[in-house]
C-alpha cells in the first residue's frame, strides 16, 4: 500500500544492472516458487488449473524528485513510489536474474507494487509449461530488503509443515535478499494514529470527521493497552482474495470447504493476534451478506484455535473500525497517487464506508453484542 516516500533520485545497485531497456532503475531479486497454489498476487486470481510458480522480485525504479498537487482543498505534495516496469524490462528482468526463458508476460492490478503474471517456455516448441507470477516491489519498501527476506523465510517454513502457501525460489545465483523491517509500516493496526499524516486525501467530508474520532478513540483507549495482547507476527491482510478455497464435490447441496491457500505475505509485520482478528472481521463484513453476524462467525473460528482475553474481546470493535480507517484512507490517499488505477483502488470503499458509518451508528456496546452472541451459538 502506499507510503510516503523519504528521498528519490538515482540509486546505486544492489545486485546489478536490470538488462538493456532498464538503464537507471536499480533491483535486487529472489524468486518464489508453490507446489499447489494458482498464480496468485496480491488480489488478483489466475485461472486455478495453471500449474503455479510464484517469482518475487524486489526492484526499485529511479524516480525524480517531481512533486504534484491534490486537488482537495487541503493540497499536500506527493510522490509516487509505485514502479513503472515496461514488459520488456520485465521480461528482461526474468531471463537474467531467474534464467527463464519468458513466452508470455501480462501485467496484473495492484496497489503500491507492479506485478506481472509470467509464461514460462522450458520446451523448445516455445509453449507455455509453468506459470510465474514476478513481484516488483514499491520503491519505499525496497529499502528495507531485510523484511522482504523475512517474508520469504516465513513463506519457506510454512510450505515446509505442509500450509499451501507460494513457495520461494532464488535467482540462478542463488541469491535472496537481505532485508530490514519498517519502523513506522502504515498497515501495521498499532500505527493507526499515522493515518493523520493522510487524511487531507478524504476532502472536507463527514468521512473526515468519522475518522478523526475513530483516531482519537484509538490514541486513547487501545495504544495504552497494547502492552496487555498477546503478541505474534501478523499476516496481516487474510481478505477474500488472499485466501483460497477448495469444495468437496461429494455433497453439492451442502458443500465442505477447507483452505486451499493463503497468500500475499508483504503486509506481515510484528502485532497481535487480536489483530488478525479484527482485520479478517473487516474483510469478511465488506463481501458478507450479513456483515455484522459475519464478525461473530469469524471469532467462533478463531476462539476455538485461541480465545481471546477480556482486554483483547473489549478491543475488538475499535480495531475493526481501525482497519476499515486504514483502508479507506489509504485508498484515497494512493488513488490521488495513482487516478489511472481507481477502479481497483477503491474497491474496499464500494461498501466499506457504509459498513463503517453503520459500526459508528450502533456503537460499541450494540455491536459486541451481535458478534459475542453469535460466537455462543457455536459448540
């Protein structure tokens, strides 16, 4: 998700030269690969019969220091730090670094990163034999290579205890990067407060007001308790589209899921679990018919795995309205970055304003009354 940048302009390389088409931009790389995932990334599904491979590469592009303005009235500069790879850099990108041989490279949606869902030829007809989807990623994060490592090695060890998650790969030199976390990471659920840096990106609206409260109530009644939850690394962003489902054809009229996969790790950052609570909660209200019974079936789900403390139940409903002033902020914010990518930028924001508004109607005590009791109903 977008970021504000700190610095732009010519940048040494890391790991050397992109190949010829891509003089000034500078990348480091490492390449995931899955066992039995689609080429997925970061909200977009490819058809689930092509064999998977998932490559991630870190890039960063030389940007300019060109600032421009927003049109809302409290106008801030702006910089953006989403790469702007052609496909031929891309492509040039995959054969050097990965030694593949690329027959096909279409470009998929994101938000702050560039992705591109690559064919892969390892037959001499040229045919398309594996599937890859290539990470570029945004130029704020690629300065931190020891959290896209990170990220990697959790991937590693996931795959190794049997989760279906995408699975790394190295460049043929067997390189992966070496990374550093992010101090201050907007979609951390802790840096809510950061959304004030943001927020000129919703207008002079009664979205604005909202907000503020929700930031206010968060300074005051869940950053003192921090220090009370439980704390885990989160994944983060477990929406709809990050995790994969598989039905049993064996009862079509009542028909079994289980997880076939859970992916996008970038947003992992260091939390609790009440968060991945309360993040999945959003999510599952934005695409449920019955968004606010959604949230008690989600903490049936996660109670009977973890249950959750006093302190943690009593945050829940502030850091559910948290994560939705996180994704709606951010998705203005970037879309003022990024006008030519509104459509999916917005996506959360079709119904996540009214969703929100609704949770701030009702109130606290109302809502906590609809998720604990549905969470009861279940054994």
């Amino acid at each position: 998700m977008s970021r504000d940048m700190e610095r732009a302009g010519d940048q040494e390389l890391q790991q050397g030269t992109i190949g010829e088409g891509a003089e000034g931009m500078s990348e480091s790389s490492k390449m995931t690969k899955n066992r039995t995932l689609t080429p997925v990334e970061h909200r977009l599904c490819v058809p689930p019969h092509v064999a998977s491979r998932v490559a991630t590469v870190a890039a960063l592009q030389m940007l300019s220091q060109t600032y421009t303005m927003s049109s809302r009235s409290n106008q801030q500069p702006r910089i953006s730090t989403k790469p702007a790879f052609s496909k031929k850099q891309a492509i040039e990108l995959v054969e050097k670094r990965f030694g593949l041989k690329v027959s096909e490279l279409k470009l998929l949606p994101s938000y702050d990163d560039q992705n591109f869902h690559v064919c892969v030829s390892r037959s001499k007809d040229g045919d398309c034999t594996e599937d890859y989807v290539v990470k570029i990623i945004n130029f704020e994060d690629s300065q931190n290579p020891k959290l896209i490592e990170v990220q990697t090695r959790i991937m590693l060890f996931l795959n190794e205890e049997g989760f279906p998650v995408p699975t790394p790969c190295f460049t043929k030199g067997g390189e992966i990067m070496f990374l550093e976390s992010v101090g201050e990471f907007i979609w951390n659920l802790a840096n809510v407060p950061l959304l004030e840096r943001y927020i000129y990106a919703l207008g002079q609206t009664t979205y604005l007001e909202v907000i503020k409260q929700i930031i206010e109530q968060f300074k005051a009644k869940i950053v003192p308790k921090l220090s009370t939850f439980r704390p885990c690394i989160n994944h983060g962003d477990l929406n709809d589209h990050n995790i994969l489902l598989d039905t049993s054809p064996a009862s079509p009229q009542e028909p079994q899921y289980r997880v076939s996969g859970i992916l996008d790790f970038s947003d992992m950052s260091y939390g609790y679990y009440v968060f991945e609570v309360a993040i999945t909660i959003m999510y599952m209200m934005i695409e449920s018919k019955d968004p606010l019974h959604v949230g008690g079936h989600v903490l049936a789900g996660f109670e009977s795995i973890i249950p959750l403390s006093a302190e943690e139940r009593n945050a829940l409903f502030l850091l559910v309205c948290g994560r939705f002033a996180q994704s709606l902020v951010m998705s203005a914010y970037t879309t003022l970055l990024h006008p030519e990518n509104e459509e999916y930028l917005m996506i959360t924001a079709k119904t996540g304003w009214k969703h929100l508004m609704k949770l701030f109607e009702m109130g606290q005590e109302a809502v906590e009354k609809i998720w604990f009791e549905t969470a009861k109903t279940y054994p």
